[in-house]
C-alpha cells in the first residue's frame, strides 16, 4: 500500500525529539550510534530499494527506549520501550497510522536478542544496520565502552561465558565477542547487509584473536 512520506519539517522535528532523549546517553548507546545507524540505512536502503521515509523516522528513533533497559540493567526491552515512546511521538507530530505502524514496526524488530522479527523490507534494513554498527571498528570500541560503562574489566582470554553474568566485572568486550558480536554476521537479513558484515566480522575476529595473544604475552 503506497503513502505520503513525511515532509522535511515533520522529519526534521521528529529528529529533534528523539535527539534530546539522548542527552545523558551511555557512550556506547549515544547520539552518535543513532546517526551512524542512520547513514548505514540510508546506504542499505538505497541499495535494496526500501522506502526511505520510513527509515529515517525508524532509525533516528529506533533506541529512544535504550535509557530505560540501562536503569533496569537489561530486564526491560528498549525495543518494546521505543517502539512505544515512537507511537506516541509519532502521533503527536500527526503521521498517519500507516506510517506510524511501519514505523513502529521495525523499531520493536530491531534487536537481536529478541523474538520479534523483522517482517518488512523497511524493518531488515533498520535491523542490518543496526547490527552493522555493533561488529568491526566501531563494535569494537562500542563493546569496549560498554563494558566500562557497567564496570567490566579490559579483557579476560580465558573466560568461560557459561560462569559469568551480564552487567558484572566480567561483561568484558571479549565475552560480548563471544555471546553475541562473532554470530552477527549470519543473522543479516539484506544482501547488502551480508557483504558489508563480511569485512567487518573479519576484521573484529582478527582483533580478538591479536588481543588474546597479546594479553598472554605473546606478539
């Protein structure tokens, strides 16, 4: 079913209001995530043909909900969270109910450890892009701050994932690495996706493997 994108002004003010909900963000859920999430649906969006309308409302308001999830320490859902919070602000800017369910609909899909799947072409790409951001370079330094932020020592090379816990000392970027970062690759859902997790799944799996001789002593 075909609809009316959103006009500049409206995008422009949804922008502004999923921006200042980031104002106390966690380094590795900041602003600056959104917007590299934001450029990676463009790219893949344009790619696999999807409705950039929609992307731009879904990826600039897809972790409004990610303040809550940190004060619970993971319990609650941002997904959930942010596709609420996305309903309400996208009916106060008047969007019609089409557009706000797309919308809605692929930011409650967006997260990987949740059972919601990513059912619209709109949805994948949200999904990819989003997924893009936490493996290569910028995964790295993502899963680094965000062991920092819930006080996780730098590196463990012998961890046994099954004795450690989320959100403790041990939540290091290597575990991380391990429980999720290393499978991301095989979870895209778009071509385009798939090609650009390739180097960057290479590249983060190259780094870990260095980081594990280094700690040891080794290089």
């Amino acid at each position: 079913m075909s609809h009316a994108p959103a006009g500049r002004a409206v995008c422009e003010a949804v922008r502004a209001e999923a921006r200042a909900r980031f104002d106390e963000a966690r380094g590795s859920h900041d602003w600056d995530h959104t917007e590299r999430v934001l450029r990676l649906c463009l790219h893949i969006g344009r790619r696999e043909k999807a409705d950039l309308s929609i992307l731009r409302l879904a990826a600039v308001l897809h972790d409004i909900g990610r303040a809550e999830e940190d004060r619970s320490n993971g319990q609650s859902c941002h997904a959930e969270a942010g596709a609420r919070e996305a309903r309400a602000i996208l009916g106060r800017h008047g969007l019609p109910e089409e557009t706000i369910a797309r919308v809605v609909h692929c930011i409650g899909a967006h997260r990987y450890r949740k059972a919601v799947r990513p059912e619209t072409l709109e949805a994948r790409v949200l999904f990819d892009a989003d997924k893009l951001d936490s493996i290569g370079a910028a995964g790295i330094g993502r899963a680094f701050l965000f062991a920092g932020e819930v006080g996780a020592r730098m590196h463990d090379p012998d961890i046994v994932v099954e004795r450690t816990e989320p959100y403790t000392r041990e939540d290091t970027a290597y575990r991380e690495f391990l429980v999720k970062l290393r499978f991301v690759k095989d979870r895209m859902t778009t071509a385009e996706g798939k090609r650009l997790a390739r180097g960057r799944h290479t590249y983060m799996t190259a780094f870990f493997r260095r980081l594990n001789k280094e700690t040891k002593g080794a290089l």
